[in-house]
C-alpha cells in the first residue's frame, strides 16, 4: 500500500472514531455524507490534524472532524478546562465560569455544550441567555468575581469560522501559566467527557442564565468612562451616528449607551438584525472598508457626523468621518489613527481637568505605532509595550494594581482594538464608541474635527503611517511554508528595507535584539513569542508575524517622518516609503 493510500486509509478510521464520538446529529450526518462521497481531500483536510488549543483558545473552520469547530471538539476542550480548574482551585472552592456568545452559526449549541460539560464535572455556570460582546463577558467575570469564561466567537472573521476563548478570574484571556496549563489538560483528553443536561444542572444548583442586573451594570460602566459627562448631557442631541452592528452582538449596548446621551443613532437596517451568516457582507471586520459601504452610504444620506461600525462580538470599532461640511463624502480611519486620536484626546483632557496623575500608564502593542508613544510621552505618561494580543495589556494592568506603582489611563492595538477603562479586562468596542461619541462633540464645540485634530498631532509629532500585509497559507504545506519563511528571516535577516538601513534586528522568540552582524544588543523582556521586528533608520519598522489564531503571516511597516520635513511632504515621503516595503513583502512571500 502506497504512502498516499496508507493515509486515507488513516484518515477514515479517524472519521469512524470521531462519529462514535460525535452525538449531535447535524454533523453526523455532514461526515457521513462525506464519507460515502470518497472526497478523500477534504477527509484530509479534516483529519489531518487536530483543531489547537492554543494560548487563545481555539478557532476554526465550523464542520465535522478533529480538525473542525463542533459539538464534540468544543466539548473535549472545556473537559480539559474543567480539569484544570478542578486542579488549580477545587471544587470545595466552588469555582464558577461565565459563558457568552455571539450571533455565528452554532454559538448558542457551543456555548450550551460547555456549559453540559461544567456542570457534569461539578462547576457552576453563568450562561447569558442571548448573544453578548465580549467586552461583557470579561466585565461579568470580574461582576461575578468567577473563575474563569468563555465566550464562543470567531470575533472578525469568514462566515465559517468559529472559535472558543478563555479567561481568567482578572477578567483577561488566558496567559502563564493558566493558558500552558489548559493546553496540556486539553491534549490530555482522550478518555469520556462528563457533561449533564442543564435541567439537571438547574436543579442541582449548577446552572444559572444571567438576569438583566449584568447588562445594566455593564452599561453604567460605560456611561461612567466619560470624562465630560455634562458635555454629554448637554451636547449628545446635537450629534447623528450612522452606527452598523455587521449583524453582531452590539447592537443593544451601543445603541443604548449612544441613546443615553441623546445622540441620534440610526443603525443600518440591512445589518441591524444578528446573523451568523453575515449575508451583507464579504467579512464582518470594521477593518475592512467594504464592511462599511452601506453605513457609509447611509450617512451620506443622512449627513451623518460619525460612522460606527462593531466586528460580531463587538471588541472592535471601525470610525468613518466626513470629509465636508456637506458630508457628500467620509474618510475612514485606521485604528492606529483612532488610537492616536482617543489617546491624545484622554490624556490632553485629564491633563486640562487636573485628573492626569503623575503616575498614569499607557499600554499597546509592539506592532502599533509609535505615534502614540509620543503623544503619551508629551504629557509625562509612560509607555509599556506589550506583545500582539489584548490578554498581554490586560495582564499589565493586573500588574499595575498588584504593584501599585502606576495606574492604567488607555490602551490599545493598530487592530482596532482600544479599551478605555480598567474595568473590562479585554478590548472593548461600546466603551471605546461612547469615548469616541464625547470626543467628537468635544472637538466640534472648539470649532473643529477629528481630521482637523488628527492633521495637529501629526504636525506637533510627526507623520506617521502604517501598512499591514497578510498572507493566508492553508492546509499542512501552509504551515511548513510559513515555518520556513520565518527561518529564512531569522537565518539571514534583511541588511536594507525600502532603501533604509535595518540598524536592529529584535527576535521575540529568542528574546534578543542584535545588529545585522548578529553583534548583540541587549535582551528583551517580554515573553518568548514567534516575531521578529526590523529597526530601520530614521523610526521606521517592519514587523513579522504568524498569526496565532488564523493560518496567515502578518507584515506590519511604520514608516516615520519627522515634524520639521512638514506634513504634506512627509506624506509623500512616506507613501514612497512604504511602496517600497511592499515590494519587498511580495517579493519575499512571493506575490
């Protein structure tokens, strides 16, 4: 028997253990049909691994096998869950863990299935009885003061896709040692899974779904962010925003938060109503400006002020502002040039008020622009870079509060992602909405606007601009070609990017940073993680990294052009600049 024929043959013993396994019958009967088919590649594709549970959960293609996001999978990871929390805390300390999802296809089954899992092994669950974002969900464990959450979402992601995240009692996604020790307990599942129905759960005392008290705490949270609330009061009626959920979990929170206030919120209908098939759109992702054509085109009707846009679990927020008085027509932002804006206007506001403490802290990622360094830095507020993930600024500021040195004023990722209080423990579009909201009335009552203000700070800081290339690699051959590409780049790093001098080469998986010689320069202290950033003269930088939930590598370029060149110079400069980063992306993934 060949090689090629002793693998399906493998693969199809794999599909008759994972349908002795699988109870549900929808997906039974997708392996079933599959099988009787003889498409032994998409067998393949199915079998050929097993869905990861990794340091952010997991996340995957929505469909029968090992490789698959279903009934089964997600109950053998939360089995391995349960045994972690059975082991780091005991059942004698009661432990409970919170559960929400969001509106992709088959959440409410996995999040109930989860649930069943808990329950059989003796753990108390909150479930939330209809869709929440995310951001709610690491408020509630924090409200509840629980163990751990769940929360099932693919957050940005295609129609297909679904995923399982974890958090911990801070409220945060899993880190050290937490996450390696589910990950462990997860492989080590090969045995039975314990689960119960949840009326038996209920009447045992171990299931509870969450009442409306969660909801309205978590939405005076919101309202108490503000940090011009009579500004608010008085002004929201005087603002209009077109506001599109992209048939997620936001609707409810950020139209009421937004209503609060009497802004005039007016959601696209089109995209106002929860579906997992997100029919309107290509990618539910307020990143891309396809996502927001019809809510554009709805506040050119209406001569909007703002455009919003949430991702499906709402921790992402997506602005487009007018370009006229007229609004004929709207620019959108990056969430770089949000987070610059939000920034600036949190702590210039504190610091006007007299609310800026000397020992306030700002949060981002090392892929976000350094535009925000400078902005923190001119109002005397240190700077903490973090690795790519929003569970690393949570876990910042758990350390914070255990120090007691600084205190936590904004943090936030290029990805859209911003959080604006200390109170959720994740990033968080309804808050981020409501700071925007106040921001925006604030920069109108001075006569002027979020691009006037934006044009500022790049004239008082410098130009910066970003640029970020992904490449999806699928399958098996996927994976060793990224694997490679990396190794190759480690081995041999690039001497010159775009004409510029590479004058560092930082390595986050060996935590060194060294010259194009290989001469060292220090270490980094951040946790070990597959990523290697390029130092070019002048500020600029090139960051490359695998992406942890999806199987693509991420390019990030910042390019940085100084004040005194002047900015619509600089505009140009960088624009050539970063074309030629380009360049070199393709050539090195072979465009």
């Amino acid at each position: 028997m060949s090689g090629e024929a002793q693998a399906a043959a493998e693969y199809r013993n794999l599909a008759r253990e994972y349908l002795s396994r699988e109870e549900h019958p929808v997906f039974r009967k997708e392996l079933e049909e599959l099988l009787a088919s003889g498409d032994e590649k998409d067998l393949a594709d199915r079998f050929y691994t097993r869905l990861a549970f990794g340091t952010g959960g997991m996340r995957g293609v929505i469909g029968a096998g090992y490789n698959r996001m279903n009934p089964f999978t997600v109950s053998q990871a939360t089995q391995g869950l349960a045994n972690y929390i059975r082991k780091a805390v005991g059942l004698e300390a009661k432990p409970v863990v919170v559960i929400a999802y969001d509106s992709r296809r088959y959440s409410r089954l996995f999040a109930e299935e989860a649930a069943k899992v808990l329950c059989g092994n003796g753990i108390i669950v909150r479930l939330f009885p209809s869709l929440r974002p995310t951001p709610e969900l690491s408020y509630a464990v924090r409200y509840f003061e629980a163990t751990s959450g769940i929360v099932v979402t693919a957050s940005h992601n295609p129609p297909e896709y679904n995923g399982y995240k974890v958090y911990w009692s801070d409220g945060g996604q899993i880190i050290a040692p937490h996450d390696s020790g589910i990950i462990e307990e997860v492989r080590n599942v090969t045995g039975s899974i314990s689960r119960i129905p949840l009326e038996s759960a209920m009447a045992r005392g171990l299931f509870f779904e969450i009442g409306d008290a969660v909801d309205e705490a978590y939405l005076s949270m919101v309202a108490g962010c503000s940090l011009r609330p009579k500004l608010m009061e008085e002004k929201g009626k005087d603002l209009k925003v077109v506001y599109t959920p992209l048939h997620g979990s936001g609707l409810v929170p950020v139209e009421k938060s937004l209503s609060s206030m009497g802004i005039d919120v007016i959601t696209v209908p089109e995209q106002r109503e929860p579906d997992g098939n997100f029919p309107t759109v290509e990618y539910p992702n307020p990143e891309e400006a396809s996502a927001l054509k019809l809510a554009i085109e709805l506040a050119q009707k209406e001569h909007a002020d703002l455009v919003m846009a949430t991702d499906p679990d709402s921790d992402r927020l997506g602005l487009a502002v007018p370009e006229d008085a007229e609004c004929s027509s709207y620019r959108l932002l990056t969430g770089n040039q949000t987070g610059c804006l939000l920034a600036d206007y949190i702590f210039s506001t504190r610091s006007e008020l007299g609310r800026l403490p000397s020992d306030g802290a700002f949060v981002k990622t090392i892929v976000t622009t350094d535009l925000q360094r400078r902005i923190a830095e001119s109002y005397g507020i240190t700077t903490y870079d973090v690795l790519t993930g929003f569970k690393y600024i949570a876990a910042k500021i758990a350390a914070f509060e255990e120090g007691g040195r600084e205190r936590f004023l904004f943090g936030g990722e290029e990805s859209y992602g911003y959080l604006v209080t200390d109170k959720v423990r994740d990033k968080d579009a309804v808050s981020a909405a409501f700071m925007v909201a106040e921001m925006t009335l604030y920069h109108r009552s001075r006569g002027t606007s979020l691009l006037k203000r934006l044009e500022e700070i790049w004239e008082r800081y410098g130009y910066f601009q970003e640029l970020l290339v992904s490449r999806r690699f699928s399958g098996a051959e996927g994976v060793r070609k990224m694997a490679d590409l990396m190794d190759s780049l480690r081995s041999r790093p690039m001497q010159q990017i775009a004409g510029l001098q590479v004058v560092e080469v930082a390595d986050f998986l060996k935590g060194t940073r060294c010259d194009v010689e290989g001469h060292g320069l220090g270490k980094l202290e951040l946790p070990s993680s597959n990523v290697l950033q390029f130092f070019l003269e002048g500020g600029s930088k090139v960051t490359v990294r695998p992406s942890g939930t999806e199987p693509k590598i991420k390019f990030y370029a910042s390019v940085a052009c100084e004040p005194e060149l002047g900015l619509d110079e600089a505009k140009k400069l960088a624009g050539k600049r970063l074309a030629a980063v380009e360049e070199t992306i393709d050539t090195l993934i072979g465009s």
